[in-house]
C-alpha cells in the first residue's frame, strides 16, 4: 500500500464547484462511457466534520428540455445547476466538453458541435472524473494526472477539505490532499429580474379602408442609461411590422418614454408607456 500526501496549497471559494487534481501511477484510468472508473473510491472530509464522505462519481444528470442536431454548439437541459461552469459530459453516449453553462437557461455551451443528433428527454450525465495524462505525458513516464469535480455543496464550509483517493490495483494506492476552502468572492451568476412589459398595439390601414400589410413601426428609448427596477435597457431599435389584418404589437418596458416612428403614415411621437399590460398606441396622450 502506498501513500501520497500533499500539503494545503490550493484554495478554493466556499460554495462553488472546483477541480482538483491526483497524481497516480497510472496513466489509463479512464471512464467507462458514462460510468466512473471502478478501480477508483473517493472520500473527502470538510473542516470540523470527524467523518469522511462517500464521493460517487458520474452519478448526477438531467435531460435535454429541446432536440439538438449535428453540429449544434448548444444543449439544453431541464436543470443544469448541478453542472458547473465548464467541463464534460455525456449527452447519451457522444462525450461533449462544454465552456460555458448558464442556469438561467439551461444552456451548455460546448467546445464543438455535436457529432449526432439527439432527441429532447434524453440523459446527460455530468463527468466528474478527467484523466488530463495525455496532455502532460513525457517519455517514460507511467504516472497518470487526473481531475475531481467537487460540487458547490460539497465545498461548503470554510477551512480545510481533505479528499482521499484511493486506487485499487490489488496493492492499493492511496492518495490523500486538502486544500483550503476561502470565502467566495462576488457570485457565480443571477437570473435576469423579471421587469413588467406593455404590448403597444394598433392597426395601419389604406386610404382605401383595406388593411396595410408590412407597415414597419419602430420604437427606441430616449434617455440613456434607463432602469428598469435593478435592469439596465439597452440602447436599441425594437421594431414590428403589421400583418395581413393591418395589425401591429411591440413589447417595451411600463413607463419607459419612448421614441416611435411609422414612415409609412408619417407618424412620430415622443410617448410615456403607461403602466399596463395592453395599450393601443393611437390613443395614447
């Protein structure tokens, strides 16, 4: 049995997901598809607990909420807040790497497009073990670098956190780290507030009395920067055109004073959006 000890040198922020690294001696300690290595335990200890836990790996999923096709640089789960920021999974059996998760969304955001065609209801497993050997092998070497994704959860509480791992070849090995776990700093990301909107709507007709189709209606806010509760607008054009009924809507912030124009009728007004939910534009003051 041999062991392998290493000082407290890393830190971390409470509360957020982390990957650590562990030397082994061996470099093929893979992940069966979606099924962690069964050669591999892994057990960690927070700051003033008397026990370790049990880790198991690859263990957390959830499923696509959209069908996504070849060469499609985004998934979409129901739930990816058990997913951290960037990392890998497995959508189904295609093994993807992801740069960027947003949990207002759900969206991943991965490195390349897919390689096939996935339907919405189907398993993505996050990866909580990485073997990284690959990218440092130098000749001769038969040790193996790998990575734990420790959860948010897991690292919860402030102080030393101590992981184990052990590797069973029939002669255990056993390695054995802590890092300090530090108080986070700013947050991870908040979902975007919810801000109360008004439809402006109406109609644009002919001379005739028939109803203009493809009558464009624009609308720009005036004052720069503009709140909304805690939301900055942004400077922008938002536009409709009418249908085949003459018919037009725009969704824009209540109260906000904005700039509309329709070329086609001549008309511009400076306008206070009321603070409702529907408003015909014409009859606005």
């Amino acid at each position: 049995m041999a062991i392998t000890s290493h000082g407290a040198t890393t830190k971390v922020e409470k509360g957020r997901f982390a990957f650590l690294p562990v030397i082994l001696g061996a470099e093929n300690v893979d992940n069966s598809g979606a099924t962690a290595p069964s050669t591999i335990t892994v057990k960690y200890r927070k700051q003033n607990s008397l026990s370790f836990l049990s880790k198991t790996l690859n263990n957390t999923t959830s499923t696509t909420s959209a069908a996504a096709s070849a060469s499609d640089t985004t998934v979409k789960l129901v739930d990816s807040s058990s997913f951290p920021p960037f990392g890998k999974a497995y959508v189904e059996n295609e093994l993807v790497e992801y740069t960027a998760n947003n949990v207002s969304t759900g969206t991943l955001t991965l490195s390349s497009g897919l390689s096939g065609n996935h339907n919405s209801g189907v398993t993505v497993t996050r990866i909580d073990w990485l073997n990284l050997s690959s990218d440092i092998a130098s000749a001769g070497s038969t040790e193996g670098y790998y990575l734990i994704l420790f959860t948010n959860t897991e690292l919860s509480a402030l102080g030393t956190f101590t992981y184990s791992v052990v590797f069973d070849t029939g002669t255990d090995e056993i390695v054995v780290r802590t890092v300090d776990v530090v108080a986070a700093s700013g947050v991870d990301t908040e979902s975007a507030p919810s801000v109360s909107t008004c439809i402006l709507k109406d109609h644009v007709i002919n001379l005739d009395g028939t109803a203009a189709q493809n009558v464009v209606v624009y609308a720009r806010l005036l004052a720069l920067p503009t709140l909304s509760g805690s939301a900055g607008i942004i400077d922008q054009v938002v536009s409709a055109k009418t249908d085949a009924n003459g018919f037009f809507q725009l969704s824009v912030p209540q109260e906000a004073t904005l700039d509309v124009t329709i070329p086609a009728i001549g008309y511009r007004r400076t306008i206070k959006v009321p603070s409702a939910t529907l408003q015909n534009l014409f009859e606005i003051t």
